[in-house]
C-alpha cells in the first residue's frame, strides 16, 4: 500500500462540498488547479469499457469566458495514496484563468465507444451536475519561479510563448533526457519490458532510482512509498536538482514500448492498450506538478520511433486509430491542465528504421495533421502541439501554415543557426509563424557528452546553444547520447551532476536574453557583420546583439541608423554582469566599431549595442 506523506507543498488545502454538486478541492486562485470530484458510476480500471465506454465533460464559465475541459475515472479519488483500481470518483482538472464567480455544469455519458465520439450518449447519474465557486487572485510572489505565478504559456502567433498572466516571454533551456524519465522505480505498475541491453548503472530492474539526487530532495517535497519501500525522493530530488540549475524545461516520454527504453506506458499492461493504470498516472500528476511548481515546462513526445504507428497496425483503424484517441483524450484529461505543458506527436517522427518493425512504421504527412487536429480540438487550452523528427527525413515543409500545428522540435548535427533560421523562414512565408527548437543536438550517438569527456564545452555553447538563441530559436533540450558510456547515457543517466558545467553556461545564455535583450522582439541579421563564424541579432534602431563565437573583435554594419550606440560585453562561458570593452559608445556608420573585449580575446564573447 502506497502512503502520501506530503502531497505538492500546499496543493490541496480546500474540499468545498456544494448541494448536490461535486467536491471542489485546491487552492481556489487564478492558475492554481482546482480538481472537482463527482459520486458516479462503480468502475474498475480492469474494464475496458470504464475509459471506451464513458465520457465526462464538465464546462466552466465565467461571462463569455468558457472552457470545456474533457474528465477522466478517477478510482477512490485517491488513488495515489490508496493505489485503489477501483470506484465510483469521476474527476476533472481546471485551471481558471480570472479571478471572481465561475460556474461548472458537468454531463457524464455512456455508450459503446462514447469516449472518442461526438454521439450523445446515454446520461450516467452525474449528468448535469453543477455548481459554482469564486477564485481569487494568485497570492504568489509574481518574481516566483512558479508558473503559478505567471499564468499558462501560450502561443500567440510568434515565434516565443508568452504567459497569459505575466505578460513574460518564455526562452527554453532544459533536458533532453532521459527521455524515459517516468521509467522509475517509485512509480506503480512501472517495469522494464527487457528487450534491450542492460545497464549497469540501473540495477537489477533496469529502471531509473536516481540514488544521486536523493541528497536534493528537501522535507515537505512530494513522498510516497509502496509496499516495496520504493519512495519519490529520487525523481522529486532530480526536478529540484533540474530547477536550481536554472534549468526550465524537461523533454520526457509516456509512452516507450517497443521502443528504446521499453519501460514506460500509461497503462496496466501494455499490450492492452485500453485499460489505464490509475495510480500510476496520479503519481505521474504528482511529479508533473512539482515540475511545474518549480518552474519546469513539459515537453511530451506522445511517441517514439519505434512505436509511432502501434496503435493502428497492432490495434487496427488505420490511419487513426480508436486506441490512439483514447490514449490522446486521457492525457488530455490528466495533464492538460498544466500550464507550461507543449504536446509533441512524437520523436524521430516520419522514419521507419532498418528493423522493419510494423509499430515503428513511420507516420504519414496525412497523419501527423489528423492527429495534431484532434488534440487541438480536445485540448480546451490550446496548448502548442509540435513534432520531433529525425534529421535525415524532412516532414516540416508539408506542415508549413498548418493551423494546428506550432512547430519542429528539431534533431540536428550540425548547421545550427542556419537551420534554425530555414524554419523560421518557412514558416513565417507560409503564415503561421512557427516556436523552432533545437531538441537533439550533436547528434544522437553521443549527444552532450558527460563533463569529463568535454570540460570546456566550446562546441555545444558555441554552435548549439548561442547559435540557435541567436537564430531566433525558441529553446533548447540538451539530449544525452545512445553511445555514451552506459551510466550516463540517454537512457541510463541517473545523475544529472555529470553535465553541470554546460547546465550552468546554459543559464549563463538565458540570463543574457532574459535580462537584457527584447528577444521576442529580434530576429537574425547576421550580414550586419562580415564575420562567416560571427552571428546578429538584432531590433533595429534599438538594439543590437553580436556573438563573436571565436572571439576577437568586430565591425557593425549600422548604414542608414543615426545615432550613438552604448556597447557593452558579456562573458558567455562566465556570465555576470555587463562589461566595458575598449569601445564605451560610437555613433552609428556603416562600419560601427565595437572595440575588444575586457579579457580575453581569444574566447567567444556576446556585444550588447543599444540605442541611447
């Protein structure tokens, strides 16, 4: 029996019973969730039909403003402690946006396959439940870390996200792996299925413990413990680790069947792929909010490579299938209400590798659209939905104005800024600008090797990430390898320390743009310098950002602006404050000098010009 003793620091406080209505619990403020509970129908999560069969939706208003958020069989209602399979507790999760009254009218139906049709169904007790409850604003510190603090991460038409409440514009600089994160020993129903070789660093169960960050978990964190004594403090201790990095983003799978890992899936059993495992997925809640809570977004790759068509060649309903639906209605349902959360159709997507395997059969252009429209319609927060590809199979130029599609989560090896700057491009002349990440440089071989094996980090600062920041790039993942060395591979990594150094010249970058440049403001214009290895970035008549990426000096090309131009320096390896050179200020020419750097030349350096 699994025991919760702290649930996310504060999380839920309040139980609101309403006459005849459902049990409102959370903190009742904008952006915190607040989760209703309905008396319905017994289920069991052992019967298909409890998920195929039933359909919860619940509408919330508050003037014109309304969102209709899909529900989701719930067991006991606390299944994450009790690690109940079975009940009569219908949820939905809601994460209001205004302060003030909001009402709710819930309808639950029944019918064969009503979960993934538009049928009306045949009414369940709780149909049209309803009630009301007044949110106040957030009491969060607005400087807080925590997206509660600054409302859902949104896409507005640009090319970075901006947070509703805030205002703020999100740049991202995070993990990449181990994209089986959830393959953790803490979690329920949570095995390997031993199709791969085993490593070493994993232990017996070949799943994840991360021993190393048990010393980052802090009383009052998350903890739970089953009946085995596998308890959270090295998952919870591993985000907390991620987030005083500066990290704030994590790139993570929930679903690696028959793919690399084999050893993540929503459900009890992965060859059934309609029966959901429900304390497993509480206890994934749990983690994700805590993620969220400190200030880290969710990139979920819905597939892997190798699984990418397993829901319509083993299941059947080509090109898209029941199952797959279903799969997509309850992540919705469960996770949807996070509010820095992107959805991403799947990694390496579009190519069939050389095993031939049916599941890893690449999805077609037809597909990836169908299946970006349905999330897109089921999500009431219209959060972005993107797509990871391999770099030798090229799918983005068919989504190119696809308006349910929000971008590439790009693999690459090379050719960094340039490519960065292809999809900008094509996206912007097709009209609907895309969010262009940089999700698996260097390769997928080796990936960002281990601190040991690369001290200086000259190569992936340089080239991956101030080359996709300068590019206008919209963040960065920083993936661990296939062929690393086996304790800290991709898959196998149970400590993060191994990487601080690029960890710490990654905040270096995102303290530069969030500090002291108007990014979502900028874009590329590296033929303002003549410098092949040198790139621009650049709002013009205002300010301007050059990256000497082998150091030295160099001239901006600053034709037709008038004016004199502060210029300042910034270590990119060292961060800190902003720096003299030997230039204080110039008036703008057509070749604007900018002077030499403050020390060392021969290093890479980030030139701050601003319009005085």
């Amino acid at each position: 029996m699994k025991t919760l003793t702290h649930l996310l620091s504060a999380s839920i406080l309040l139980a609101v019973p309403f006459a005849n209505a459902a049990v409102v619990d959370g903190e009742l403020q904008t952006w915190h969730t607040i989760i209703l509970t309905f008396d319905g129908p017994e289920a069991n999560e052992n019967d298909p039909s409890t998920f195929l069969d039933h359909r919860l939706t619940v509408t919330f208003s508050h003037g014109e403003t309304k969102y209709v958020v899909p529900g989701y069989f719930a067991a006991d209602g606390n299944a994450a402690i009790s690690h109940a399979v079975s009940g009569n507790k219908w949820q939905a999760r809601f994460t209001p946006n205004r302060s003030g009254k909001w009402t709710y009218q819930a309808e639950l139906v029944s019918g064969e396959d009503i979960a993934i049709s538009q049928a009306e169904g045949v009414p369940a007790p709780l149909s049209n439940a309803s009630g009301t409850f007044t949110i106040n604003p957030s009491e969060l510190s607005s400087s807080a870390t925590d997206f509660r603090a600054k409302g859902r991460l949104n896409y507005v038409g640009a090319h970075y996200q901006q947070f509703e409440g805030s205002a703020e514009y999100f740049l991202k600089v995070g993990l990449g792996s181990p994209e089986n994160m959830l393959a953790f020993d803490g979690f329920d129903g949570t095995y390997d299925d031993a199709k791969n070789p085993e490593f070493p660093s994993l232990g017996e169960d070949q799943l994840h413990h991360y021993g190393p960050h048990r010393q980052d978990w802090s009383q009052g964190d998350p903890h739970w413990t089953d009946e085995d004594g596998h308890d959270s403090k090295g998952l919870i201790g591993l985000i907390n680790y991620t987030a005083a990095q500066g990290l704030n983003s994590a790139y993570l799978m929930p679903l690696t069947y028959e793919g690399d890992g084999c050893d993540v899936w929503p459900w009890i059993d992965p060859t059934q792929r309609t029966t959901f495992d429900i304390s497993k997925l509480e206890q994934w809640e749990i983690a994700f909010s805590h993620m969220q809570q400190n200030g880290i977004h969710i990139l979920m790759l819905l597939t892997e490579t190798e699984n990418e068509n397993l829901f319509e060649l083993r299941d059947g309903g080509a090109p898209f299938a029941d199952t797959r639906k279903l799969y997509y209605r309850e992540m919705i349902a469960r996770f949807g209400h996070h509010l820095a959360l992107t959805w991403d159709l799947g990694e390496e997507n579009g190519w069939t590798d050389e095993k031939g395997k049916d599941a890893g059969l690449g999805n077609t252009h037809e597909q990836r659209k169908a299946f970006s429209s349905f999330i897109r319609q089921l999500d009431p927060y219209n959060h972005p939905i993107k797509v990871h590809e391999i770099s030798i199979v090229e799918i983005y130029p068919q989504l190119a104005g696809y308006p349910d599609f929000d971008g590439p989560t790009l693999q690459r090896h090379e050719h960094y800024n340039k490519d960065i700057l292809d999809h900008l491009k094509m996206s912007r002349d097709a009209g609907h600008p895309w969010l262009v990440s940089m999700d698996e440089p260097l390769g997928w071989e080796y990936g960002l090797r281990p601190d040991a094996d690369d001290p200086t980090r000259d190569h992936a600062r340089k080239d991956v990430l101030w080359g996709t920041l300068m590019a206008g790039g919209s963040g960065v993942s920083w993936y661990f390898g296939w062929q690393n060395n086996a304790p800290t591979s991709d898959l196998s990594s149970e400590d993060l320390r191994v990487r601080e150094t690029m960890w710490k010249q990654s905040k270096v970058a995102h303290d530069f743009f969030s500090q002291y440049v108007p990014f979502h403001r900028m874009r590329s214009a590296n033929d303002l310098v003549e410098g092949e290895d040198d790139y621009v970035f650049a709002q013009p008549r205002q300010t301007y950002v050059v990256y000497l990426k082998n150091g030295g000096t160099a001239s901006l090309n600053l034709a037709n602006v008038e004016g004199i131009f502060d210029i300042r320096w910034y270590d990119p390896i060292k961060g800190g404050p902003l720096q003299l050179g030997s230039i204080a200020f110039a008036d703008a020419s057509t070749t604007t000098p900018l002077g030499t750097p403050p020390h060392s030349p021969e290093q890479d350096w980030a030139i701050l010009i601003t319009a005085r």
